[in-house]
C-alpha cells in the first residue's frame, strides 16, 4: 500500500530523527515476535517441555491477546479521524492544541497495538510510518500552539489530507474487524506461512475500502456519558429498606405483573435490585438507592411488535412524568432518537433557563406498548446540587462570529457543560451543519472562548455524538 503521508506531509529533520530510532525499534520486535510465532502449538509443547493441553491454553490466551490488540487499534484509529475532524472545524488554537496531543497520543496508541499483532517481515510499514509520522507531526504543531502561534492555512491543508488518509485507514480496519468476528483466529492464520508473509499479514494488506462501522462505546447524545463527579452528591433523604425500596418500583411500574427481590449491589451507590415483569410480558431489572428509594436504573427489552402504538408525543410525556416521579427537578428533554420502535430520550433538569447537561437522565420508552424500558438516572444523582446559576451577561447571538465560516445554525441555547478536571461552565450551545455534517460547537458564555466540540455520527444504530 502505497505510504498517502508521502505525498501530504513535510516534517523537521528533528521529528524525523525523533521516529527514526523508534521505527528500527518496531521492525526489530515485529520480527522476533515473527519468529516465536513461527512454532506450531505441537512445535511449541516439544521445544520447550509442555503437555498438548497447557500449549493449546497458551493458545488461546495468546489469541485473546492478539483481539483485544486489534480492537484496541480500531478503537485508536476510529477517535483519530474524529479528533482530526474536530480540528478543522476548530477556531480556538487552545482546543486544536489540546487535540493535536491526542491525536499524537492515540498515535502511539496505534503504533503500540500494530506491533503486537502478529505481523510479518514489517509488511505494513507504510501504514506505521505514517501513523508515526502523523503522530510527530501534530505534536510538533501542539508545540507550536503552546508558544502562541497559530495553524497557518498550509497547516489546515495538510490536516485535511492527513484527515482524507485516516479515513481510508478507518475504512479497511473497520472491514478486515468484521472479519474476525466470524470464527476467525488470528494466531491460526500467523502460522499460516504464504511465501513470505503469513495468511494474517497478507489478509490486512490487500483488504480495499469498506462502509464504516463506528464502536458501539460512542455518546448518544452530548455529554451523555459524563460523570463529573465520582462522589455521590445528588442522593439525600432517609435510608429504605428492601420493602420499601420495592413499593416504589411498583409505584412506578403500574402495570407489573410480578416483582422479585434479587439482591444488594454496594459500591459507589448503595442499591437494592429487584427482576420485573410486566403485563405485556417485558422482563426489565431494576435498580433502587438505599438512600431515598430513587430508581437508578432499568435494564429492558422492548417488543418484538415493530408498529407503533403511541405517538412520539405521548412518549416524552411518559418518560417526563417517569423522571418527575423518580424525583428529577424541572427535567426538559434535550435530544432524542429513534432506532426501529424504540424511542431515546435524554432529559436534563434547567435551573435559571440553563440546561444542566451535568445531570443528565436517560430514558427509553418502547412505543409499542408505551413502557419504560430503560433508565439512568446515575449522572444526575451523582452530581446534583443547588446551584445558583446567573444568566450570561452577554446575548447567544454575540458570539456566533466566532464559529466556524460556513457554518448553518440549526439550534442555540444556554447550557451547563461538563468539562475536563470536573469543571462545569455555562457555555452557548450551538448546533450546527458544518461541510455536511452535524456538530455541537461550545462557547464560553463569559468570554466565547471554543470550550468543546462534539460531532453527530450516523451509524446502523441511529445517530451518536463523539
């Protein structure tokens, strides 16, 4: 595969030297990882006193090692792209620095996971060198930053090629996963000798383009999987018993059919959990604080029935007034999607006219039958607190110069963003479509400095947020 860096990049003879060594280094250990893997699992047990039995648990053990180091990769590739993306639609040089590092830093990442896959005779250096040089070239640029200038247009051009050549990367990483799902051994195919490359080397290489296909561990919706505190804050009021912690279940479940006990879960929330199952025969678990008899949370199916007995209306009624019964304050949904006949709802409190994005709860209403049957409402009893929130002295519409030209507002509005460090901060919140796709662009409400950046992505799955 012919290195796409080449024809993108121009990097100081210093960042060169830098990864130099590193690559000797890489090759090295790639080909004497190639050599032990050259036994077969009789060869192994014979050369070094081991019975067929322990050999072919190593197997295994090494196999588990080989996927978690190629999921580990994906992983590594797929946040780069969106980091990449991320930059070019920046105008603050304090974020794109913050970026760079972790583009740079997801590209050791990356580096680390190719050489511990069973690769031989370094096939895939174009790909590690421009990974490498990727990674060099953005930390230098983040150390640019870090002494005041700025990304020059010729910069932002080369990040956008940089950007074109990590999608195509993504592209055939993503394809060759999809493979491996299906009853497919890395370690068999290393030892798989094919002239001089083994079956998996030969496999990566040749795979071409494909559809994209995102983890499932992406956010739905913004901030979706913030906990800013790891202290429980938000619980308060008497301690329940299993007894009474149940009543409250069935307060909110009406139409159960029957309830049992299952037991304690006692960690960063004391909870009492109990198997439900209602009169449309949905099986859900719940979970109860001790503290207060707040549900945390409900883990369900929906139906198999796939025609909608309710309207999108009566659903975000349903979920309110489920929030509103488990003590959410002043809740406001703001974001939902749908995925066949499931209906995702993200609902905040508002204090002063700002979204508390802290506090986030979670519900998913099934709408053919019209239940709840899914719930979180661990962010909210995480970090809610009074707070006393002034409005921003200055109008959401003051700083929309400073997004993004060509950008097309959808949607503003006042919010309170969980940041790095646990920090909250009153921001604008402005939706955007930006060269074809949907951000969320952040803006200090205090002096419109960029705070974050999140990026809609469309997968099988409905749309996320990264």
């Amino acid at each position: 595969m012919k290195n796409k860096f080449d024809d993108v990049l121009t990097v100081d003879q210093k960042v060169h030297k830098k990864n130099k060594c590193y690559k000797r280094a890489l090759v090295i250990g790639l080909s004497v990882a190639v050599g032990i893997l050259g036994l077969t699992t009789v060869g192994f047990a014979t050369a070094f006193g081991v019975s067929q039995t322990k050999a072919s648990e190593y197997g295994v053990q090494l196999e588990n090692v080989y996927q978690k180091n190629l999921y580990d990769l994906v992983e590594s590739i797929n946040n780069t792209e969106t980091k990449l993306s991320k930059i070019l639609a920046s105008n603050s040089p304090s974020l794109q620095k913050k970026l760079l590092v972790e583009v740079s830093q997801n590209s050791q990442l990356s580096e680390s996971s190719i050489a511990s896959l069973p690769i031989s005779q370094n096939n895939l250096a174009d790909s590690v060198k421009f990974i490498n040089q990727m990674g060099g070239y953005t930390q230098t640029l983040a150390d640019e930053l870090g002494e005041g200038k700025s990304l020059t247009s010729s910069d932002l051009a080369t990040l956008e090629r940089l950007h074109e050549s990590v999608v195509e990367i993504k592209d055939q990483i993503n394809k060759f996963v999809r493979k491996v799902q299906k009853n497919y051994s890395i370690l068999d195919q290393s030892l798989q000798i094919n002239g001089d490359y083994n079956n998996f080397t030969v496999e990566m290489s040749k795979i071409e383009n494909a559809d994209v296909d995102y983890p499932v561990m992406i956010y739905d919706g913004p901030f979706s999987d913030s906990e800013t505190e790891t202290i429980v804050k938000g619980l308060k009021g008497d301690l329940f018993s299993q007894q009474q912690c149940q009543k409250e279940v069935e307060k909110c479940f009406k139409n159960y059919a029957d309830i049992t006990y299952s037991g304690e879960i006692n960690s960063r929330f004391e909870t009492y959990t109990y198997n439900l199952k209602n009169t449309d025969n949905q099986k859900l678990f719940v979970q109860v604080s001790k503290i207060g008899g707040h549900i945390l949370t409900v883990s369900g199916r929906g139906s198999d029935v796939k025609e909608n007995n309710i309207t999108e209306s009566e659903a975000k009624k349903i979920a309110i007034d489920f929030a509103i019964e488990n003590g959410i304050e002043n809740p406001q949904i703001v974001w939902q999607d749908s995925i066949q006949n499931q209906i995702y709802l993200n609902i905040a409190p508002t204090e002063n006219g700002i979204v508390l994005y802290p506090d986030l709860v979670k519900v998913k209403v099934d709408m053919a039958s019209g239940n709840v049957v899914g719930y979180d409402a661990t962010n909210y009893f995480l970090n809610h607190v009074t707070r006393v929130l002034e409005k921003p002295k200055h109008s959401i519409s003051e700083f929309r110069n400073k997004l993004p030209n060509g950008v097309s507002i959808r949607n503003e509005r006042i919010v309170l963003a969980p940041l790095d460090y646990g920090r909250e901060l009153i921001c604008f919140e402005y939706e955007c479509l930006y060269k074809g796709a949907t951000y969320y662009f952040y803006l200090n409400a205090e002096n419109g400095k960029e705070e974050n950046i999140l990026k809609v992505i469309q997968t099988d799955d409905g749309n996320k947020l990264m």
